[in-house]
C-alpha cells in the first residue's frame, strides 16, 4: 500500500459519498426514493459521464478493477452491502407475518407467483442475443422470473410511512407479504446462484446447497433467535456498555453469517439478510440502539454502496430501451395483478387490494443488489442489468403516488372532535406502563363498551404486544378492532411523566389514543390515524395538549393544525428509506 | 476479486472484531483499558501466536500484505483511523483551552518540553544497532521526543470521568493541557514525517509542508469552524433528517481532510484530527449525533484497527526488555515531572499538581498509532515500535489508580444536606430553559449571596456557555467559582417536564444543582460533585426526588444510596474509552 493508493482511496470514496448524499438530498427533495439520487452519483462519476468527460482523472481515482485503491474500496462496500442487509432483514417482523397469517399469504404466494411466471416467460421469449449463456436458458428464466417477484421492504415500509398507514391493517399486510416475498425470492436467488456460476447444472450440487441453506435458515431463527434474545436481555441490562455491545455483536454476526453463506455458495448477503431478522425479531432490541446502526449504515454506507453500482458499468452505452420497457411491463402488470388478485381473496375490497399490489410493486434496493451480483456471476449481460435497474427505480418511484391515489377519500377534520366527544378525555394519565395506559383509557370508556370492554382491552393488548403503536415525538395511537361494535371509539389521555411505549426515538408517550374499530373498517381507520397524525404533528399542539385542562381546550388544540398534510415525524421514515 | 477473496475477508474481519470485542470485555472488566484487550487479540491472531501454532490457517485468513483479501481489510482499516481520530479531535473543546489560558497552557508547555527533551537525549543515547538510518540519528531523536510527548486525550478523559472529576477545575486543567499537547504534538510528527521518509532533510521542504500545514489548520479552525457551524444550524432546524445529514457531513468532512492531508505529504490521519476539532467545537452538533459517531467508530472500527496492528509484528520476538524499560522510564519521568511542575506553576498545591502530572502521563491509543505510522514510514525498528507500544499500555493501565490515590481523601457523606439546609430547595421549577433556571435557582439564594447574586448569575452562565454541565440521566450540576464567597452554596431544582442542558443522552434535566464554590477550593469541588454524583445514581432515587414535597423528604432521598461509588452512568464514559 502506497501512499498513492491511500490517497485515491480515501478520495474516491469521498467523492463518491459526498455525491452520493448530495444527489440522494436533490431525489428526496424532488418527491423520488433517496437510492435514485445515489445511483445517480455512481454514473456521473463513472465511466458513464465522468469517463467520457474526464478520462485520465476517472482513470486515475478509481482505477481498473484490479488496482489497490479498487480493492480497498471493494473492502468498504462488502461491508456496506451485508449491513444494508442486515437492516433490511430487521425490517421483517416474524410476529406480524404470523398474525396476518392468512392474508398476508396469499397476498404474497400470488405476489410472487405472478411475476415469476411473467419473468419466466420473458426469459424463454428474449431472444438468444440478450442471453450470455443461450444454452442455459432454463436457468436464465428462472433467474429472471424470481427476479420480478422480488419486493423492497424499505421502500414500501417508506412509503406506508409517508402515507401515514405503516401501523393500520392495510400497511401490516403489505408489510407481511412483502417480507414472505423477500424471504422465499432471496432463498430462491441464493440457491440459484451456485449453479449459475458452474458451467453445468449439477442436480445433487443444487440440492446439497438448498439442504444447507435451509438448515442455515432454521439454525438461526429456529436455535439463534431465542439465544440472541436471551443475550441481548443480558446486555441490555448495563445501560452504559449496551449501545456498543450491542452495535458490535449484530456486526460481527452479521459478518459470520456472511462468511458462512458465502463459504456454502451462495452469497454473503443473504447470511446479513437472515441475522438482520434474527437480531430484529428480538424483544430486547432497544429502538435506540437499532436506530444507531440503522442512522449509520444509511448515511455512511450505502449511498457510497449505490453509488458505486454506477462504476461499474456504462449506462448510456448498455440503455436497451426495447428490454427496458419490456422488463419494466411484465413485473409491473404481474405484480400488481398478483398482489391485488392476493389482497382480494384475503378480504379486502377491490380498491384496497389494487393499492396493497401497487405498494408491493416497489422493487427499489434489494432488485438492484440482486442485479448485480447476478451481472458479476456472469449470469445476465449488462444491458439486462441496466434494466433492471431502471424497473426498480420506475416501480419505487410511482409505487407511493398510485396507493395515495387509490387511498384518497373525503377526509373529515372533524372525526377527531366527534369521536372525543362521544368518546373520553382522561387529562391526566397516572399509569407507568403501556399496559396501565391502555387498561385505565379502556376503564374511562367503560360506559361505551359496557359488557364488550373485558374484550376490547383484550384485543388491544395483543395488538400492541405484536407491534408497538409507539409513533414517536411523545405519542402512541394503541387500538385493535372489536367484534361486535358498531361505529368506532375513541378515549384520549395525556401523561405528564409520559409512558414508554418503545418508540423510535426512545421518548415516552405523553399524549396516547385509544382507539377501537369496527371489524374490517379499514379506509375508516386508515383515515382516523391519519387525522391523529395530523392533529398532534406540531409540538406546540403536544405541548399545550399537556397543559390543557377541559375537553373544549383539548379540541380547539387537536382542531388548531388542520393543515399540515403529513404524519409526525418519525425517525423510523428516515430509516425504512434506502 | 474472486469468491475467495470476499470470503477470506469478511472472515478474517469477523475474527478481528470478535477477538478484539471479547478481549476488550475481559481488559475492561479487570479494570485495564479497552485498548489493551483490543491490541491482544491482533497479537493472538497475527504472526506471534496463531502465526506460530497454525501458520497455513493464519496465512489463508490474513494473507501477505500484497493480497487481496488484505488490501480489503487496509481499505477498512484506513477508514477507521481517520475516523478514530475525527472521534479523538471531537473530544478536544478549545473554549476549555482558551477559558483555562495561562495554568494549561504552563502545564501543557512542561509536559511538552520535559518529555521532548528526554526523548531527544534518549533518541541521542541509543546505540546505532537501534536504529534503522544511524546516519540520521537527529530527526530520530527529535521522533523519539515527539512520541514520549504526545498525550492520549480519550484514555484521560475516560479516567477523569471514572474518578467523577470530568467537570471540576482539575478535570478541566489536565483536558485542555492534553488537547494543547495533542495538537502540537500531531502537528510536529506530522511535519517530521516527509523528511523522514525523503532519503535526506530538504529544508526546503520542511519548511513547505510546515507552511502549508499551518495554512490548513488555519482554515480549518479560522475559516472553516464558523461555515460548519452555520450549515450545522440549519441542518439541525430539521429534526427527521438531521441525524443522517449530521453523519454523513462529519465522515465526508473527514474524507476529504485526510485526503487533503495525505497530498500535501502528512499522514492522512492529521486531516481526520483537525476536522475533528472543528467538528466538535460547533455549539450546533446536537449530543445525539456525537453519540452516534462514536458508539459506532469505538465498537465497529477502532476495535478492528488495535487489532490489526498485532498483525504487523512478531512482539514475540521483537520484544527487547532493555529497550522497553528504558523508553518507559524516560517517558513517564519526564512527563510526570514537567505535568506537575507546570500545573504547581499554574496554581495548584503539590498533591492536586502530581496527580495532574500522572493523568496526562497516559499514552493510550494515539502512541500506538504515531508508533505504527513511524514504523510503516521506516523510521523506527520493529523493537522500538513494540517498546512504544508496550509504554502506551503501561502508562495508560497506571494513570488513573495514581490519580484516584492522589485525590483520595475523606468524603463527606453529609456534605451534600448540610449544603441543601444552608442553601435552597426549589421542588417545582418553572424554568423551560437552561438559562432560566439557573436564574431561578439563583434566585432562591438571594438571601445567602446579597449583593453578589449578579456576580454569581453572571458566572454560571458563562460557565454553562463554556461547557454543558448537564450529567445525563436527568441531572445537570451547574456551578462556578465566586470571587469573595466564603464557603460553598447549593440550590436543588426540580422539574417535571425537564430542562433541556445539552446532556450526552438528549434527556431534559429534571434534577438540577446550583453549585457555587469560593475560589480555588478545588478539592472541595470535586468531592461535592462527586457526592451528587453518588447520591443521584440511581434512577429510583431521581424518580422519588421528582414527587418529594418537603425539603426533609429529598435529603433522605438523597442520603438514601451512599454506598455507589461511581458517577451517574454517562454515556461519554464509554465513548472516551478507545
């Protein structure tokens, strides 16, 4: 290692952050996913542009492939890769996959089923001159078919955010059949790989590897969750040491997965992957700590990540506008038609289930890492690639705009203000636990519920231990639908002290809905916790919330921010976006 | 890059961040410094142990330096020093510099000069065997000088904050020595380092890089600190992105600082450094963020760069006993000598100086890093190198026990009601901001300070502007020396919402101390905030404080846990620890 080596490595990697981050900043900014912008950078400062305009000085910053500064920068971005998905992998709650169970399958098996026969399909009708191996066209549709069925998991939880219905029933489906999706595509690609890369397909090799990769599955959710669980427990009980333990642990298991998927053949990103859901599924995961990994892989690690994709090929050259559209078409139509004829057979009415298939149409990050590594297998050519590329981009792009639109319905400001009054108001809170705030909301509701309240409390508490209604920025919204009730309720109380109710941002709870729906009144309910957002956005609101003293001055405050158009911020927005 | 060499490197980078983490644990549970446990494990795993018992596991996992696999790791590497130091230079605060002038600057001034002077003798009287260019032996004496005067900021820290002095005048004293010493320090060696690696010294072009160097600093610290601090405000004015931009500002900021450092022919690592003061001197960069940065630089980087460096050296067979005595001696002797004469200079009473003396004697880890950079620069033998680094350990494992021996003296349990009797309770503060309830606590001394009350006002809050006082779990302590106070004066605060005082946790106060001290009365100071510190720590106690009516109620509160003997847990406690 030169002293020439270090300074093109540290300079490469500089630029290709700062424009990474700054063009990723433009994307946000112009309504598109934060990973357009990062890619973005990789092809401006590739052999795209910056190799047209510049030659000798892209030549000089990063190099052939072959060259030291490539290699150390190589070193980076393997790591930023396996983190990248490592947090996508704790994305995925088993718990929620398990309670949805029903719908959420079949959301997901006609999700994937679709777009896999689509891409197979595809794959059998190219034409020889877009194969690099024409002989194994076989395997090629196979690729291509598991490919479409992938989805992004950040991207749509990103986009559920925006929309202010990440915690609603509709967002907790699309979430769940989007991590069965990612599990069984990832699983499917992984075993793929292998026989990909060897010049024949060696039956027993496929099956031997499927064997291990399965026991490896297993092995971690099965032995590893309950032993990390009981580990982190330990851990997290010194406050002082817990963020670094923790922080270092989930790196270094990450990067043994790694190793060890990479060592069975197939590749390193998916051993991060299974840890990813190892380490979120557990109990003891502080939102704190995950929060701290989840800042730094995002802002540090996968802009230069993304960025670098672009270094690795010409885009203008290998832009094959016939196979971009058509890529682009059949996931898109496959998609959405499996994803909505899914939701439709699970309960949802139509217009509903069209959106939960546009949601899970978003293919964003993970498409684009399974591109590549199928591009460095040798498995696709590069124009391949770069539609792939470019579906990813396209279907995350409209993915949001087309589920709001499909979602948009005459929202009443006043529903807030109706619902407390038939409701309750308890202006001050003296549980000390989540469980306390809901039972003592529940008891202020006793009137309403009469005999149904034993059961209500009931099913809030199940609700709540499946996935926290914590929202951030001192509010929770617990709640849970109720068989029996005819139009919804609501109880509002307000805790000086706060309550824990394990938010992203670690705050207690102050002010803390409770909410209880009629069975399946989605678009309803999707409205009220729109309108909560809304009405609690402002920390002012929050604050004065605290102080109020009757139900009037509580609604003059809910009723004082009607036109801010977006949920609280939530740290969890800015995480789910890569 | 082959499948192979991605497998070999994330191995080799999991067992460097296993064996470090591990390691680390166990230094650190018997007291030692995490360094020590971090540096062991490159030595088990490099070329003195697994080298010796498995030499074809040892050469397939970490290769030859030329390999790939290796460069990977280098690319790591390269990037956790440079932030290593961003994270060291973050540390350094130049208001304490500048508020503490004249006792720093002569204690900073003799623990530079005492330990230069013995280096250079030392580096004059070594045989020429030690030596690798005999016929350059004046700049290696003027290295070795440099060497034995550097301080280790982060280790001094950490043993302050373990002995609850962090904040007390002396705590202050030997910080601002030790940053006035790093920065002449790292600015001397990092103009020593082209000469040396030249064949000859070209005068010509010292005296360029000296130049340009100084220009750096310059713009940095003059031009650059202002501009970040502005961009840093606006940044922070978003609450949902700030945390990622906060991030990826710092880590480009220092990219590009280390580039630029490494062009103009000083080490990469001098650029990392300075941005790091300019980083953390901005009244903007929100505790969180700092937080952020260094959980993840000192659990997933730092432990991998200690432990690769036992990867450059045989300390089996280059340990020269001799050698490593005579470099310790020198070191510590002169370094001891010139700290205590020079804070006895400034002001303090024999035993307060030598314990100043043996708190800035700590090498830590920034020895280690000055001694690997001379070594790869081919200015000091394999020897030497192990005799630095075993002087850094040793100086760094014994500072903090002579300290605490020093300062010992018979605390006074009741030290802490007597205050509150004599002085002021406030059990419900109406304050929202720091400021205003250091007025208000103020205020409830009117009686005590007469017309002094503006005087003392005045001074907490410069104080406070100086350097938060705020503890961190809810307890902040401001304080200040009254010129013309006869004994000391305390008022305890209580507020149930919180007061925001900067705190490393981003919690509000909620139990706030006024403490104003006579001028000089050091060691009374430190037992003072040492006993809040005692009674506080327990989030119990803090809660009861919260709902305490009468002033006999909180003084059994606060008498109620005697026997902890530690400072309430701060997270800077383990941050400074690398």
């Amino acid at each position: 290692m030169t002293e020439h080596d270090t300074l093109a490595f540290l300079l490469s990697l500089a630029m290709l952050l700062t424009s990474a981050r700054f063009l990723g900043e433009l994307a946000r900014r112009a309504g598109l996913p934060l990973v357009v912008g990062e890619l973005s950078a990789g092809i401006v400062l590739g052999p795209t542009v910056l190799g047209r305009i510049a030659p000798v000085a892209q030549a000089w910053l990063f190099g052939t492939s072959a060259s030291t500064p490539a290699k150390m920068l190589d070193g980076y971005t393997t790591v930023a890769v396996v983190l990248l998905l490592v947090v996508a992998g704790v994305e995925v709650n088993l718990g929620i996959v398990r309670k949805r169970g029903k719908s959420a399958f079949y959301t997901s098996i006609l999700g994937i089923l679709m777009p896999l026969g689509g891409g197979v399909l595809l794959g059998f009708l190219l034409p020889d001159s877009d194969l690099v191996h024409p002989e194994r066209r076989v395997l090629f549709a196979i690729f291509i078919g598991v490919a479409l069925s992938i989805s992004a998991l950040p991207v749509i939880a990103k986009t559920l955010l925006d929309l202010g219905i990440f915690k609603t029933d509709i967002g907790l489906l699309v979430m769940a059949a989007a991590m069965i999706n990612d599990l069984l595509g990832w699983l499917a690609f992984s075993v793929l790989l292998a026989p990909m890369q060897g010049g024949r397909t060696d039956f027993g090799a496929v099956a031997r590897t499927v064997a291990i990769t399965i026991a490896f599955v297993a092995a971690c959710l099965i032995v590893g969750r309950p032993v990390f669980d009981r580990v982190l427990r330990q851990i997290e009980k010194n406050h002082e040491t817990a963020p670094r333990r923790v922080l270092s642990l989930v790196v270094l298991l990450a990067l043994f997965g790694a190793s060890l998927t990479q060592a069975i053949g197939i590749h390193a990103v998916f051993g991060g992957f299974i840890v990813g859901i190892m380490v979120g599924d557990s109990q003891h995961l502080k939102e704190h700590n995950r929060a701290t990994v989840h800042e730094f892989v995002t802002s540090i690690f996968a802009p230069v990540f993304f960025a670098s994709l672009g270094l690795h090929a010409d885009f203008a050259s290998a832009f094959d506008l016939r196979l971009c559209t058509l890529v682009f078409l059949v996931a898109t139509a496959a998609k959405v038609v499996g994803g909505t004829l899914g939701s439709r057979l699970g309960g949802f009415r139509w217009r509903q289930s069209l959106s939960i298939g546009f949601g899970l149409n978003a293919r964003g990050a993970m498409e684009i890492i399974l591109a590549l590594l199928a591009m460095e297998a040798g498995l696709i050519k590069v124009q391949l690639f770069v539609a792939l590329v470019v579906m990813a981009l396209a279907t995350s792009i409209f993915s949001g705009p087309m589920m709001k639109w499909l979602l948009r319905g005459d929202e009443d400001e006043e529903a807030i203000a109706a619902l407390l009054r038939r409701g309750a108001w308890v202006p001050d809170l003296r549980a000390q636990t989540a469980s306390e705030a809901i039972e003592e909301l529940a008891n202020a509701l006793t009137e309403q519920l009469g005999e149904k309240k034993a059961m209500a409390l009931q099913a809030v508490l199940e609700r709540e231990a499946t996935a926290s209604t914590g929202l951030g920025d001192q509010v929770a919204v617990p709640h849970a639908s109720i068989e029996g009730l005819q139009k919804p309720l609501m109880a509002l109380g307000v805790s000086r002290l706060g309550v824990d109710f394990n938010s992203v941002d670690g705050r207690p709870a102050n002010v803390i809905f409770l909410l209880l729906m009629p069975p399946r009144q989605y678009e309803e309910e999707v409205r009220i916790l729109a309108g909560i957002a809304r009405a609690v956005i402002a920390e002012a609101s929050r604050e004065k919330l605290l102080r109020a003293a009757t139900l009037e001055e509580a609604l003059v405050i809910l009723g004082a921010e009607p036109s801010a158009a977006r949920p609280p911020r939530s740290r969890r927005a800015s995480l789910a976006d890569i």
